[in-house]
C-alpha cells in the first residue's frame, strides 16, 4: 500500500510538471460571422432558345429533357422537300450549261484554229468567244444558285446556341416550324445560386461575401462554400435578390431548393484551436489551469469557424469563460 501511495504521488509529480510546461491559450472573445439561414434556387445564367432556321417540317430530333449538350451541337434536323426538288432541278440546269460551255469551247477552239490559218475572219473568233464567256457565266451562275440551296440544306440542321442543359423541347418528330420558331430551350452550364434575403438583412449583404451550404444537400457530408457576385437592387415582395457562385453546381436540377447560410452581421464569440478539445465517452472537455494544477472541464462545442489566422477554429458555447487559461492535452 505504502508502495501505491509513493507511486501516486510520483505521477502526480510528473502530471503537473508536464502541464506547467505545456503550451496554454488565454479564452478571449472575439467577432465572427452571424449567421443566417436562407433558401436559395439554383438556376441558369441565362435560358436560350434553339431556333430553326428554315421551315420546313422536324424528320429527326436528337436531344430530350435533360440531355447535356455542347455548343454547335445537333439537336434536331429539319426537312422541306421544296429543297430537294430545287435541287434536281438546279442539277439538270447545271449539267446542260456544262454541255454548252464544252461545245462553246470546242467550236472556239476549232474556228481559233482557223483564224490564224486565214480561212475565217476575226470577227468569228470574236464571236466564239462571247458565246463561251456567256456559257461560263451561266454554269458559274446556277452553280452559285445551287450553293445557296445547299446552304438552306445544311440550315435545316438545328443548333445548340450555347452549352448547357435541354431544359424543355418545344416541338416533336413531324411537327411544321416556320423559320425562326424555337424547337428546344437551352440552360446554360455554370449554374448559380439565386438567394433571396429578407429587407432586413440587406444592409449586411454585399458582394464578395462568402456562404456556407451543407454538404447534405450535395450529397457529401463536408459543407461547401461560395462568394456572392451580384446584388441585384431592386427589392421584390420584400426581398433582396442576389446571385452567389458555388463549385459542382452544374449537376443540380434547374430550380432545386437549397438551405444557404449567409452572414447577417457580426457577434462575439469565443473561438479555440480544435486540438484543445478532447472527447471522452461522447462528452467534450478542456483542460483548464488553476493555479499549480490543471482540471478538466466539459463544454459544449459549436460549429467549426475557420479563418486566415485560426484554420482548425472551433466555437465553445459554454463551459469556459473570458481569462481561462486553457492546456492543450
């Protein structure tokens, strides 16, 4: 028993001189962030429309709702057989003014032939040789004019305006569109958060504040932050609006709801390093110098508050008062 005793006090020695040379922190208050909990949509930068150029009736459509999509891509093709008979038309055109201008150039080369011989006067090579520069003209002409059919042809295809998200299609298989009709909407990629804040806190809001989203409503348990952009300064139905970027948004629904936190001014809080804090049987202590020994103090922990100068912060609800002298186990 004597053994124990002389034991006990040796540890105790030990404790108390490994706490005195421990490193300590002093509790202080200090401002962070208040913040408030507000809905925020996620939505589009802009929603565009493809529109067709040409009427004609949709013989193909290549996208549905939801369907992710590049810029220049294809979505629908529409046909129009009026095309398709100019086209035959313009082809036989052709290859009759290409015979010409190969009969043209044959008599101008033979009647050539036989004007520098001295058979014919030069005024028939004059002759043969506006008929070939009329024949050329016309081929060169319909060849244009066909061109311009093709270019309608390849108009017939429908574009994606921007890359994004198929939002809506306005138009099926076998429907007639008129020249300039819209066929699907397109969301554009880079989604947003758009929040809408009560009046009251709109003096707090500006641009370049930062949010904080929990990581459940992306599915991942680390919360995610994000910077407001723009504040829009018209207030509706008593709400300030603004728009706020946050990474890995593009996956989301167009108008899905999420729960934002933003900052609605400032309070006084106190604020430690997180290694200060040890949990023993699901209860937090600290331990806390007084005097020439050290106690261990349950607290109730916050939030984690992080900043430039304290990037492990943690906030302390009660259990430690301003002067505390705190040991780091």
């Amino acid at each position: 028993m004597r053994r124990l005793i002389v034991l006990s006090i040796v540890a105790a020695a030990a404790l108390n001189a490994t706490t005195a040379g421990a490193e300590t922190l002093t509790v202080a208050l200090r401002p962070v962030a208040d913040e408030k909990a507000v809905f925020a949509t996620v939505e589009s930068i802009s929603v565009v429309p493809a529109r067709g150029r040409i009427g004609g009736t949709i013989v193909q459509l290549n996208v549905r709702e939801g369907d992710p999509v590049t810029r220049g891509q294809s979505i629908a093709t529409i046909g129009d057989e009026k095309l398709s008979l100019q086209m035959k038309s313009l082809d036989a055109q052709i290859d009759a003014l290409q015979a010409q201008s190969n009969q043209a150039q044959i008599d101008f080369s033979r009647i050539e032939g036989l004007v520098e011989r001295g058979t014919l006067p030069r005024v028939k090579l004059d002759e043969a040789r506006t008929v070939l520069n009329v024949a050329e003209n016309g081929l060169r002409a319909k060849t244009a004019e066909r061109a311009v059919v093709q270019q309608q042809f390849n108009e017939g295809q429908v574009l994606a305006p921007a890359g994004g998200r198929v939002l809506k299609k306005l138009a099926a298989v076998g429907s007639v569109v008129l020249p300039g009709d819209p066929v699907a909407m397109i969301a554009q990629q880079n989604f947003k958060l758009r929040l809408r804040v009560p009046e009251r806190h709109a003096r707090f809001l500006k641009t370049g504040d930062k949010i904080r989203v929990d990581g459940a409503e992306f599915g991942d348990q680390s919360p995610k932050s994000g910077v407001i952009d723009l504040v829009y300064p018209q207030i509706e139905d008593g709400r300030v609006i603004a728009d706020a970027t946050v990474e890995n948004l593009g996956e989301y629904f167009v108008g899905d709801r999420l729960r934002v936190w933003i900052s609605g001014g400032e309070r006084m809080a106190f604020v430690i390093p997180s290694e200060y804090v040890t949990t023993r049987f699901g209860i937090d202590y600290v331990q806390i110098r007084q005097g020439d020994r050290t106690v261990s103090a349950p607290v109730q922990r916050g939030r984690n508050l992080t900043s430039p100068d304290l990037p492990n912060g943690l906030e302390i609800l009660s259990g430690i008062r301003t002067g505390d002298q705190l040991v780091q186990p």
